[in-house]
C-alpha cells in the first residue's frame, strides 16, 4: 500500500544520500507517539537526518517539552535509525516548538483527534 504525504519532510540526506532514505523511513515510522498514536514521520519530529564521516545525526523534537514518553521514544528512534542506516547514529534534540503544521499529512486533524 502507497501512501501520498501532503507535507513530506526533506532531509539533509536527501540530496547527500537519497538511496537511504526509504528504509529509514520505513525504520522510523515504526517509532510510535503513545500519547497521539502517530508514528514520528507522520509528526514530523524528525526534523533533519545527515550523514558525516559514517556516523548520521538525527535533529529531532518532541511533542511537548515534557513529554513523560520522550526518553523511552528518543531510544527507540536511535535503534531505528542504527537499523535503516546501518551505522552509528547520534540524536540531536531541537529547541523548535512542535505544532500541527510540521505533520506530514495535516489531513490525521480532520479525523477528530484534536478539537
């Protein structure tokens, strides 16, 4: 099954290393917000993916600040990263502030999950 994004996030590993980037994808899209029940593509919390001297670096945010769940996701989204690339990898936490416009599919609120 294919699935269009309306907002698909670009990576610095688009341009540098395009081959990588749909099993990565596909390896982080298996990292679940519990709270929301959304993957973090589809969030949008991986802001930046690069790969430099075989180890990547991950930018990634949160949904809140103080997400009680954002330990245990961070970890999970390094294992799933070091699985789709296949190299050391590094989690860079953003300071951005999370909001509905960074989802790759702004359509999940037309499903009644945030009023």
């Amino acid at each position: 099954m294919t699935e269009e994004t309306v907002n698909e996030i670009k990576w610095t590993i688009h341009d540098t290393h395009p081959d990588r980037v749909p099993l990565v994808r596909e390896k982080l899209s298996e990292v679940v917000d519990p709270e929301i029940g959304m993957n973090i593509i589809q969030l949008g919390l991986i802001r930046d993916v690069q790969i430099e001297n075989d180890i990547a670096r991950l930018k990634m945010i949160l949904t809140t600040p103080f997400c009680p769940y954002g330990p245990a996701m961070i970890e999970m989204t390094k294992a799933k990263a070091i699985e789709g690339l296949n190299m050391p990898v590094t989690i860079e936490m953003g300071m951005d502030m999370w909001d509905f416009s960074m989802m790759e599919d702004p359509s999940a609120l037309d499903w009644g999950m945030y009023t």
